[in-house]
C-alpha cells in the first residue's frame, strides 16, 4: 500500500500541474477562425493563436460560445514595428441593429510611436461612449493581459489585472445596460488607414506585410448561453459575477486614469454641446 501510494503522489502532482497549466481555453476547442483566408492561425497545439494582415485582407476569429454575463482574458501581443494603420479589435458583441457591444481596440503607430488603446461600450446599438489611453508598457514586446469583467453590476476593462475602465449599470437613471442579449467574443486585425493613424494623414505601410497579432491564454469564465437560457441560472457564486472595484482598485483605476487617459467622451463638452451623456455626472 504504501509503496503504491508514494508512486502515485507524484503523479498527482503532474496532473495537478498540468491540470493548472491547462486552464486556458485551447484555441481549437474554444475559438474558430472566421475569416482572413489562411491568415488567421491556431499553432502550438491550440495554445497559439495568430491573425496576419497584408493588402489583400486582414483575417479574425470568435468564440465558439456566446455567453450572457462573462469575464474573459487573453494574452495578446500586438503588430510590432510600423504598424500605423492598423487596428487590433478584441471585443465582445451580440447581433442586430439593437447589439450591446463592449470594445477593447488597438490602434498601431509609427515606429516607436506608442499605440492607442480604444474602449467603448454600446447598448441597444448605442455606442459614442469613447475613451482612449497610452498603455504604460510597449505592447509589442510581450504578451499582455486583456480582460473584460461583464457582470450584472460592472463592466470593467482590465489590462494586465489593473481596471482602467468601470461601465456601471444605471438602469435606474434610465440608462441601458447590456443584460439581455448574449455575446461572443470576437477579434480582427484590419486595415484602417483612413481613420486610425492621426485621422488618416499616415497611411499603412504594405512593405511591412505581413502584419502579425499573437494569442493566447484565452480565458472564458462565463455564463454560457445555449438555446434561449443561461448555463448560470438564478445564483451564481463565481467571483467575477459580483465584482466590483474595492477601494484599492478603485485607487488604481484613478491613477491610470490621470497619467494615462488621452481622450474621455465625458469631458468632450464640444462633441456634445447639447449636454454631455447623462451617466457622465453620475457616481
Ligand atoms: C502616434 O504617436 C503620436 C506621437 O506620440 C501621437 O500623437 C498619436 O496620437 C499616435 N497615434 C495613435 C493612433 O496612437
């Protein structure tokens, strides 16, 4: 017996550990290539996910699950080098005229020229709720963490676990808040020249192309939707589902905000002379 036992300690502690390793979504099991025509790729496995760009098309890929309340994260390592004009989407979005959407965009810059990192958050097809920063790392060099808390309450947006964004639910005051249309995650690497680089004054660079975005640790906690109901149901004890910002966080947020916010649509009084949106002079 105990000669058995000891053989099989260590053998648990590799399934432990691997089983931890695993955690990440694989690319094959959870994600499908959309479009792009071979340029978008799942290497390594499933483990490796990579979308390319050239002047013929840019390619993209989404989750095979659509989820009503979610928090997701994934490591991304954006185009390198001359990337003007090309933009890195990673969102989530469900469908029609009337969608809630919830974006996390990056726009490339001239060499060494740092990227814009653009959110958004539409509800009932409503969006105008921009707010862009400077990320405080180069995010070409390394994998960084991206990641959307969606929950009843909040939607926060999170880069390497710190909140730079907290969207919360003001039903109350009459304002939308995304809860009842599911979403899929989707991502795309595309060519925006037109709009992306300094409003289109420079444009892309095709002698740099292929342009290259690479994936992974795609996490999906989530209430998974299938055939009109929520795998959650009523009670749902998983952390994420009732995250908000505790002080510390709520601290952390304010700084990146300070030091690192470049545009923010609730202070834009020129864009809407009419009166800035109503949640902008909420708590
Ligand atoms: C590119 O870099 C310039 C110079 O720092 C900056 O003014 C501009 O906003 C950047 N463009 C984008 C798309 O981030």
């Amino acid at each position: 017996m105990a000669s058995s036992s000891s053989s099989l300690l260590p053998c648990l502690l590799t399934l432990f550990l691997f089983m931890k390793i695993s955690l990440a979504t694989n690319f094959y099991q959870a994600t499908e290539i959309t479009w792009g025509n071979g340029r978008g790729q799942i290497l390594n496995n499933g483990d490796l996910l990579t979308l390319s760009l050239d002047k013929t098309s840019g390619s993209g890929f989404q989750s095979k699950n659509e989820y009503l309340y979610a928090k997701i994260d994934m490591d991304i390592k954006l185009v390198p080098g001359n990337s003007a004009g090309t933009v890195t989407a990673y969102y989530l979005s469900s469908q029609g005229s009337t969608h809630d959407e919830i974006d996390f965009e990056f726009l490339g810059n001239l060499s060494g020229d740092p990227y814009t990192l653009h959110t958004n958050v539409f509800t009932q097809g409503k969006g105008n709720r921009e707010q862009q920063f400077r990320l405080w790392f180069d995010p070409t060099v390394n994998f960084h963490k991206y990641s959307v808390v969606w929950n009843p309450q909040h939607i926060i947006f999170l880069v390497d676990d710190t909140p730079i964004r907290d969207f919360k639910n003001h039903e109350s005051q009459g304002i939308a808040f995304p809860k009842n249309q599911p979403m899929r995650m989707y991502s795309s690497l595309w060519d925006a020249e037109d709009w992306a680089t300094r409003g289109g004054l420079v444009k892309t660079d095709w002698s740099q192309a292929p342009f290259k975005a690479s994936y992974q640790n795609f996490n999906e906690n989530a209430c998974v939707w299938s055939s009109g109901s929520s795998s959650c149901g009523s009670s749902n004890s998983q952390p994420w589902f009732n995250q908000e910002l505790d002080t510390a966080n709520q601290a952390a947020m304010k700084s990146v905000q300070e030091k690192y916010m470049i545009y923010n649509y609730c202070t834009d009084v020129k864009r809407f002379s009419q009166g800035l949106p109503p949640e902008c002079s909420l708590p």
